[in-house]
C-alpha cells in the first residue's frame, strides 16, 4: 500500500518527476554506447596519471595545483570542483572507466532537468521547455562534452550556473543573489568560461521581470558583477606576473595571422558562426580537433555570411517582438563570448565541445518561438517533437563510438579531413602502449614531418623514437629498458634517436639516463657514468633531485 501511495504522489498532476523521468531516460538510451570506451587524449593526464587522485595525503596539492600538474604536465587553468569530483570517483571506485562514464551521463541528464526546470521557471511554454530540454539532451553535437572522460568541468559549470538562475527566479531579491554567489563561485571553480555568468542573470531578468527597463533593478546583482571582476583582475595578474599563457598558440601562422591582428580574430569569429549553425541544424561529420582558417576579408562566404547571421541577429535582438527568439539569442552570444577568441586569442578556433552552454538557452528561444506556430496542432508538435528526439538520440548513439578509444578518435579525425599531424604524437603513444611498435613510428615521423609547426615537441617525438626501437612502452621505467635490451635488435637506431633528442634538448635528462642504461649493459662504463654526471647536473640546475 505505501508503495502506491508512494507512486501516485511521484505522479501526481503538476509533479515535475514524469518530465524528469522523461528526460533522464532518453540520456540514459543515447549514451548506452559510452561504457565500453576507454581513457583518451587529455583523460592520460588528467585521470589516468594524475598521481594527485592516488592517495588522501594529496587531496591538499590536489585543491591548489593546476590542472594537469598531476599528470607531470605544465599546469594549465584552476579547476578544484571538478578535479575534487575526480579524486572521490577514484577513490570509490579507482580507474574505472564505467565509473567516469557513469559521472558524466549522470551529469547530463542532471543538467537536461535543470534547463527544463529552468525554462519552466523563467516562463517558458512547459512543451516549449520539455521539448528544448530533450533536443537539446540528446543532440550528439554533445558527445564530445559527455563521452570524453575528462571534459567534466564543461558539464559542471553548466550545472552550476543553471542552479545559480534558478535560485534567482522569479524576484532577483537580495537574498536569492547571495545564495546564486555560492553557486557561481562553484561555476568558476569547474570552469572559467563561468563568468559570464552575471551576464546570463542580467538577461534573465530582463526576460521575466516587469521591472527590465529600470537601471536600478540591475544594481542589486552587484555581488555578481564584483566576484566576476575580482575573479578576472586575479587570473590577469597571475598570467602577469607567472608568464603563463592561457591559450598558449605554437603556430606562427596563428601568431601572424590570428593572435597578433584583431580584425583577423573578428573576421574568423565570424566565419565560425555557419560551422556552428549547420552543426546545430545537421550534426554529420562531427570529430574533435578541427582545422579552420584565419579568415583576413570579408569578402570570403564564410565571414560574410557569418556578419549577416550577427547582423540578423542584432536586429532581432533590438528590434523583434519575439522575446523568447532575442532571450535564446543574446545567451548564446554571452556564453560563447570567451570562445571568439577576439579578447584573448584561443589555441583553437572551433571547437564543438563550446556549444555545450551555449545552446542550452538557444534551444529554449527557438522551440518557444516555434511552439508559437503550432498553438493549434498540438499534436504535429508533439510528433515532430519525437522524430527529432528519436533521430538525434540515435545520431548520438552511433556518435559515441568514434570515442571508443585513441585509434577510434584518430580515424574519426583524419575522414573527416582534420591534420593527421595534429594527433600525431598522441597516437603514436596509444601504439606503443599495445606495442605496435611499427605503427608507432609511422606515427612518430609524421610528427618529425611537420616539425616546423611541433617544434616544440621534436625532443619528446625522437625519445619515442628510440623507445619504439628499443620496444618498451612510453615512459617506461629503467627496470623495462634493462629487461628490453638483451632481445632489441635495433639498439644503434635508438641511440642516435636518443642523440637527436639531446640536441634538440640537452637538458632532457630521462634520454641521458636511458643512454647510461644501454651503456652499463654493454659494459661501457664511461660512457655510462658521462651520462649520469649529466642527469646530475641537469637535475642540480632544475633544483629537482634524481629519480
């Protein structure tokens, strides 16, 4: 008896907890692919390596480092939510892929209920936001965000800055903004990308308050605004005084073409518009790690029908009567803001895995306008509500196994026409762990082919070299190489790669260490010793001790 009271009371009449169920059940069916992928790319550093996950004794380097400075990278961007989420899944449950699968699924159709409950709150037609919600959940333009074990923090700031909104609705007092501060502090420990988040409040409040045209009404989210700048004055003075670059960009076609020319950054901001549009209205041939084109002319189709696609969209903003359509609008235009790449030059100019917010409101303005179409076929909207929901999940169903593992990804890239050199390195790695030793270096050289662009990178790429030749695995330890090397037919080739390593870095002590293991096993011991006198050194120059 108590079970069905228990049931009717989840489904009474005005119960949120059918939309819900309705929601989280077509995630759950879309994603049904994700579970057998393995760690990719950025999840080796992040996840797999990241010695700060290993142990509580690290949870405070954990909450104060950068990201990636677990995997032995150079730190890059402060993100303790998401990497505090990490540590107690690794912690539970240890390297399990199901399990990061699992976070951030759940976190999908977390965030599929909260712009629902969003929309509904903020005013939106209930289909109009049920609808929005579901297209927008199953749009496989958002595999890249879910299925890619280490993009949690995009995932996160979008729940918590949708949290933050919906604690604001409906009245904006005073009180409900100092509890949306706790929620956007928490939004910019995921993810940068969260202070746009004041701006989102503002047009909210613009969309549902009677009070929009009074200047005065904005002034009360001053804590909002104060954070964001406190936020932003913090990070300027830290990329200041460290050196460190937020969106570091090693192209010098970048750089002359991109980085140092405003209009050039405008105009490719523009030209990205149509990519994002027919990837919204016809999601085919989607990979991660596009190329595109500095753009320098309008004149070009792309930047030109990108500044009419702006152009329309001002217009609508300022001077349409569709007030969902304008809402829908300018919140794509604010969360996509940091992505331009106009203010701060990005390391990429698209990417599909930045429409993730983004679309969130776009999805609400439009269903709610297209609803407006249908007020007397109600059931054609429903109908053609489900075939794209059906068409959609299904396109991400399939979507998900490009993500099955590196190789997967790398082919996925690769047909649909990115640079193989791009993701070079990264594949030649995923080789050598399934000691495919042969692939590894065809991977390897076409890395070395393009090393104008990696010339950063030609150090590491000659050390994998010589680990193909000697064939051990990436960063293999001393005892791998020591039990490698009675079998290793090709020790004269992984010595001159080693030897082409030091002269593209001679402070890349682990090659001298490696050369000193292949000496002493030939019994050359001055040669031997030479090298370790330079790992001394090196190690003594970079205040590190020896390993």
């Amino acid at each position: 008896m108590k079970k069905i009271v228990t049931a009717n009371r989840l489904f009474r009449e005005g119960s949120p907890w059918p939309e819900r169920i309705l929601l989280c059940l077509p995630v759950l069916m879309a994603y049904a692919s994700v579970w057998p992928n393995a760690f990719v790319f950025d999840d080796k550093p992040l996840l797999v390596e990241n010695i700060f996950l290993k142990h509580w004794s690290n949870l405070p380097q954990l909450l104060t480092a950068l990201s990636f400075t677990g995997g032995g990278l150079r730190g890059q961007f402060y993100r303790p939510v998401p990497a505090l989420l990490h540590f107690f899944i690794y912690q539970a449950f240890g390297l399990s892929t199901i399990a990061f699968h699992a976070l951030n699924i759940a976190l999908q159709a977390f965030n599929a209920c909260l712009l629902h409950h969003f929309g509904v709150r903020a005013g939106f037609k209930k289909g109009a936001a049920f609808a929005a919600a579901l297209l927008w959940a199953v749009h496989p333009l958002h595999t890249a965000a879910v299925a890619y074990m280490s993009i949690t923090p995009e995932l996160l700031w979008c729940s918590f800055c949708l949290l933050g909104l919906i604690t604001l609705l409906p009245d904006f007092t005073p009180r409900k903004i100092w509890c949306a501060v706790a929620f956007f502090m928490l939004a910019l420990g995921s993810k940068e990308s969260a202070v746009v988040f004041p701006a989102l409040a503002a047009v909210t409040f613009f969309f549902v308050s009677k009070d929009r045209t009074k200047f005065s009404a904005y002034l009360k989210m001053w804590p909002l605004w104060l954070l964001a700048l406190g936020y932003t004055v913090v990070w300027l003075l830290f990329i200041r005084l460290s050196g460190y670059k937020l969106n570091p960009v090693s192209s010098t076609t970048y750089f002359q073409d991109y980085t140092s020319n405003l209009t050039n950054r405008v105009l490719t901001c523009l030209a990205t518009l149509p990519v994002y549009a027919r990837l919204i209205l016809w999601p085919a041939g989607l990979h991660i790690d596009r190329t595109f084109p500095v753009f320098n002319t309008l004149l070009a189709w792309q930047s030109l029908t990108g500044a009419l696609m702006a152009g329309l969209g001002l217009l609508q903003i300022f001077c349409g009567r569709a007030r969902a359509l304008s809402f829908g609008l300018l919140w794509f235009a604010i969360v996509l803001s940091p992505y331009t790449g106009i203010v701060t030059p990005n390391d990429a100019l698209i990417s599909e895995s930045w429409m993730y917010m983004p679309t969130m409101g776009l999805f609400l303005g439009v269903t709610q306008t297209v609803a407006g179409f249908f007020e007397r076929k109600k059931s054609a909207a429903r109908l053609l509500g489900a075939v794209l929901a059906l068409s959609l999940g299904i396109a991400t169903f399939l979507q998900n196994r490009v993500w099955r593992d590196t190789e997967t990804v790398y082919q996925n890239i690769i047909l649909n026409g990115g640079d193989s050199y791009q993701l070079s390195i990264p594949m030649g790695d995923f080789y050598l762990e399934r000691g495919e030793f042969d692939k590894a270096m065809e991977q390897y050289q076409i890395a070395l082919d393009y090393a104008g662009r990696l010339h950063k990178m030609t150090a590491i790429i000659h050390l994998r070299l010589a680990e193909a030749w000697l064939q051990v695995s990436a960063n293999a330890s001393q005892d791998d190489i020591i039990r490698a090397l009675p079998s290793c037919q090709h020790i004269p080739e992984a010595i001159a790669e080693l030897g082409k390593t030091l002269q593209s870095n001679p402070d890349f002590y682990w090659a001298h260490i490696i050369l000193a293991v292949i000496y002493r096993s030939q019994g050359n011991s001055q040669m031997a010793d030479f090298h370790m006198r330079k790992v001394a050194a090196i190690l003594q120059k970079q205040g590190d001790r020896a390993p």
